[in-house]
C-alpha cells in the first residue's frame, strides 16, 4: 500500500480529530514530533505522494527530450518557477538520475514539484561552472544548497592565477572557441567566435573593452564569478590555453594572436604558449 493510501486510511479512522503525531510516529516514522510539526509533515506527505504519478509523467517526458550532451539545467515547477540549477557532463543521464523512482522517498519537496526541464548545452567543464554560478544567482532556485557567490578566499588558489585572463575553450560549435575573460575585479564575460576568424575583429574589440573600459567596470553588477576561473585555471584547467590581455596594445593585435591560435590545428588539445 502507498503511503498516501496507509495516511488516508489512518485519517479515516481517526475521524474528525485526528492525532497527527501518531500518524508521524505510525506511518512516517518520525517519532517525538510536535504537534505542529506532526501535522506538517503528514500534510506534505499527502501532497507529495498526490504529486507522484505527474512527477513521474514529467521525468519520462523530460529525459526522452534531453541530449547525451554535457551542460547546464534548471528544473522548473508547472508555473515556470526556478526549482534546481545543475550541471552534467550527460545531460539525459543526469536528468533520469533525477527522476529515478528510488529518488521519490527522499525527495525534497521543491523537488517534487519538478514539472518541466531547460538546458543549454556546453562545450567545456569551466563554462559548464560559469552558466551553472550565473544561473543560480540569477534564479536562487530552492532546492540549491549553495546559492551564494563563488568565494575567492575558499579556494587554494596561487596568487600568480589572480589575474586579468583570457582563457580558450572548446565550443558546443565544432566551427566555433569559447573565449572567457576573467578579470581580477571578479567580472566574466563568455564570447563565441568563429575559428575561421570571420567575426574576430567585432570579438577582439569587445574582450578589450571588457578588459579595459572603465565604464565596463563601472556599470557591470552581474555577480562576480572569476573566482571560478582562476580555481579551474588552478586544478582542471591548467592546461588550458590562455593569454594575458595586457600583453597585447590594440583589438587588431589581439585578433592577429587569437587568429594564430586558431590556425594551430592542436588548439584545444594541449597547452599554446603564444610569446
């Protein structure tokens, strides 16, 4: 018997006054409860098992749609409020980790209420990180644990990595790099180009303009994830390609060094220096 179904039956016989910390003790297990609390927790039972076979429906639908493709999601309730903000490596088997029927048991109510799915697929692990932080901060989805900014001063990070950066990443676009800009006032910035350099000149400008502007740095209140960077840069990512923007005078030398880059056919394979 369903556990929604042994709650009802008890309720049922207790008639009109029912002792809410007996069935805590009796049919949920929880015993010592209070009053008010007893009575919480067997109201969320009902819910929660109510919402079973919909929670259900709505995993088999969102896994059958999801990608075997690493990035980011969020779960989302029926009135499109955020629930969860995570990161996969396999988008379809992290999903379906989700809605596994052993999951149900313990699941968190917010949880429970899982209706619907988004995701954007990623090329790298670090920009996997950075959607997952942006999203979290802009959303603050209840059932995240971590919903606060990255903390520089939490990570073991060497202070020669603190630093304005530009790092080079595999895109979702075979044809296409990630370029993330991290600088040392905790801004990012994530810019999709062409590896056939056909919009790196329009690029170029913009990453110097991030790095440089004072009015970038002025008017930008997004959240300030470069600590995610440079920790990456600091364990995962150390052998990632990346170039100092300050080595560098004008848009037009940077796109000639991205372009150079580009051209390198082990780009994305193993570490470039470019001197």
């Amino acid at each position: 018997m369903m556990l929604r179904d042994r709650l009802r039956a008890r309720l049922a016989d207790m008639g009109a006054a029912p002792d809410h910390q007996r069935l805590a003790a009796e049919v949920l297990g929880i015993r010592g409860a209070p009053p008010d609390l007893a009575r919480r927790l067997v109201a969320q039972a009902l819910v929660l098992e109510d919402r079973r076979d919909a929670w259900r429906r709505a995993g088999e639908r969102i896994c059958r749609n999801a990608p075997a493709a690493p990035g980011v999601y969020v779960l989302r309730d029926s009135e499109g409020r955020a629930l969860y903000v995570g990161k996969a490596v396999n988008l379809r088997r992290r999903l379906r980790a989700h809605f596994a029927e052993r999951r149900w048991r313990g699941i968190k109510p917010a949880m429970a209420l899982a209706a619907d799915a988004e995701w954007t697929e990623v090329g790298s692990d670090l920009e996997a990180l950075l959607r997952e932080a942006a999203l979290i901060a802009a959303l603050q989805p209840e059932a995240n644990v971590q919903i606060g900014a990255p903390d520089l001063d939490a990570r073991d990070v060497p202070r020669a990595l603190q630093r304005d950066v530009l790092v080079l990443l595999r895109s979702i676009e075979a044809d296409s790099v990630e370029l993330v800009a991290a600088a040392v006032d905790g801004r990012t910035m994530i810019q999709r180009t062409r590896r056939s350099g056909a919009d790196l000149a329009v690029h170029a400008q913009r990453v110097m303009r991030f790095f440089r502007s004072p009015l970038s740095r002025a008017s930008d209140e997004r959240v300030a994830l470069a600590p995610i960077v440079f920790s990456w840069l600091a364990q995962r990512g150390a052998c990632a390609t990346r170039l100092d923007p300050h080595d560098v005078g004008t848009p037009r030398d940077l796109r000639a060094r991205l372009a150079a880059l580009f051209a390198d056919a082990r780009l994305l394979h193993e570490r470039l220096e470019q001197r």
